[in-house]
C-alpha cells in the first residue's frame, strides 16, 4: 500500500499562475483509488502521477477550506469514472457539492469507521476551524489494515483528548506505522497559529508523548506536510536540514511511501524516488539514520527514478 504525495503546500502558495508550480495545494493518493482531499490542483497531480481521474474511487475530505475542497475538480473527477464517486466528509462539506448525481455522499462525523481501499478508515477530530461553517467538525483519518496503521493529521493543531481516544482504541495497543503530520509553521515558533496549526516543536512534543502513550515507537515513520510558503526558511536546502534537525521526511509533490507490513520486529519500510524537490535520494536516505539499510544501495538513486529501496528496521 502506498501514499503519494499529490501536493504538499499551504494556503499561501500562488496556484493561481501555476497550479502545477513548487507546492500544489495539500492532497494524497492512498493506493491508486483513494484521495485525500481534492484542492484546485489535484488534477494536475494526479496528471504528473500518471493515475487518470477515473481510477479514482473514494474521496475522503477532512474540512472544507478550499484548498482541500475545490468543487470544480471533484466534479471532473467523479465526471471521470463508471461509478459514482464517493465522497466521505462533514456534513457541511457534502452541502457544498450540493447533491450532484456524479456523487455519492457519506457524511462522516468523528469516531465513524468505514472501509476505503481494502482498509479501515477512523474519522478523529482535529483542532481546526472553519470559520465559515463554525458547526463542521474537522477530521484526521486514521487507516487500518494490511499490516500498517496510517495517522493522516492535517489540517490541525496539537491532538484533541477524543482523538487520542479514539486512535488508542483503533490500535489495540499497536504502534502506528507512520503520521503525516500538519507541520504548517516550520521553525516559526510560538506564531499565532499554533491554535490551530503545528510546528516543528510542537510535533516534537507530541511525537514525544504519543511515545510514551504507546501511539508511537522508534520505528514509527513522521513525515512533514502542508508547508507554508512564508514559514519555513526559503531555501529548499535549508528546509530539508530543519526537517532533518526534527527527526522527519519532508514531503514533497510526487513522493510517493510504500508501508510494507510490520511483523514484530521484522518491520519494513519502502521509499519509492518520485517527485522529490531538489532531493537526492541519498538525502532521503540519511532521514533514517536509526535504520539498518539491508544491503542496498539508495546512493546510487535519482530523485524522479521511480525505482524503490527497502529497510528493516533494527530489534
């Protein structure tokens, strides 16, 4: 099972020239029918990945800003398939589609579990407001079964107490495989947004505690995602070295993660080189300095290669 990375930006990314340009706005591709979230660019992503839109089955929306909910794309895609398409969101995020027959709606509300891409999905509350709808309840979603447990948490800030409930209950005492993290505010700490978006430090904490909790161990993947524009440091170069300072895989448009099944301690990862910004492949592989590389060789790949290289992790 894998996730790519459709686009990995913010909201202060300018899509309006180039919305095929340095970071699309936020979306990701489970296995090769499952969308999260559809903004103004997920067309163009899916287009650099190669996936046409009519492969797409399941549409799962965690809010309804517009740069995770851009309706003239969702119809296009739901236009595109056999089927109708559906779409698992709040309530209010589903009225703007406005009952379109291309779709078929499932209102999703925190705690709802439902089956998407031959996994379990968990709908957990997220710390986030939409201001224009102040009653729709944001979600991060949770993803259960062929031996991985997948946190996909943005938008949001900090973890709400149910959400920590209800991830707790869903593992049964089972590390999660890997979080995609809101990493919003980069290294701009102690920023007025941290009411309802992450930085680096606070990921740090929570990455800490979750440990503690039993969410998390060693061998957990963190991956950074919706990076704003005008809060990391500027430079690709330096924004790969902060990611690195806090222990994560910056994400990038077109990387694409391959979650192999864990058994005990015979964990395995795949990385799969596909749409890295300015990343070699051997940059990504210096991300896992606790991992013991089974004797391949990462240095000797091309960010875009499209080929794959696995570790294990260490008992």
């Amino acid at each position: 099972m894998t996730i790519t990375f459709l686009g990995t930006g913010a909201a202060d990314w300018d899509w309006t020239t180039s919305p095929s340009g340095p970071r699309r706005s936020t979306c990701a591709l489970l296995g090769s029918g499952c969308l999260i979230d559809a903004g103004p660019c997920v067309l163009h992503g899916l287009a650099d990945a190669h996936v046409p839109p009519s492969r797409i089955r399941d549409l799962l929306v965690t809010h309804s800003h517009s740069d995770h909910l851009h309706v003239a794309s969702i119809v296009e895609i739901a236009r595109a398939g056999r089927r109708r398409l559906r779409v698992w969101a709040p309530p209010q995020a589903l009225a703007l589609l406005d009952g379109a027959a291309e779709f078929e709606p499932r209102p999703v509300l925190p705690g709802d579990a439902f089956r998407v891409s031959g996994m379990s999905a968990v709908a957990l509350p997220a710390n986030h407001l939409v201001a224009a709808r102040p009653d729709e309840q944001a979600l991060h979603y949770a993803f259960l079964g062929r031996g991985i447990r997948l946190l996909y948490a943005l938008d949001g800030g900090w973890f709400l107490a149910k959400a920590r409930l209800l991830l707790k209950n869903a593992l049964k005492g089972r590390p999660l495989t890997a979080v995609v993290w809101d990493a919003t505010c980069g290294n701009t700490f102690r920023d007025w947004r941290f009411a309802e978006h992450n930085d680096l430090r606070m990921i740090d904490a929570m990455r800490e505690a979750m440990g503690r909790d039993g969410l998390s161990d060693e061998a957990t993947l963190h991956v950074f995602d919706h990076i704003a524009r005008t809060l990391w440091p500027k430079a690709p170069a330096a924004r790969r070295r902060l990611a690195d300072r806090f222990r994560g895989v910056l994400a990038e448009d077109g990387l694409s993660l391959d979650l192999l099944k864990r058994n005990g301690f015979d964990g395995l990862f795949g990385i799969l080189v596909g749409g890295f910004e300015h990343q070699s492949a051997h940059a990504v592989k210096d991300k896992f300095d606790h991992i013991h590389w089974a004797g391949l060789r990462p240095s000797t790949l091309r960010a875009g290669s499209g080929r794959c290289w696995r570790h294990r992790n260490r008992g």
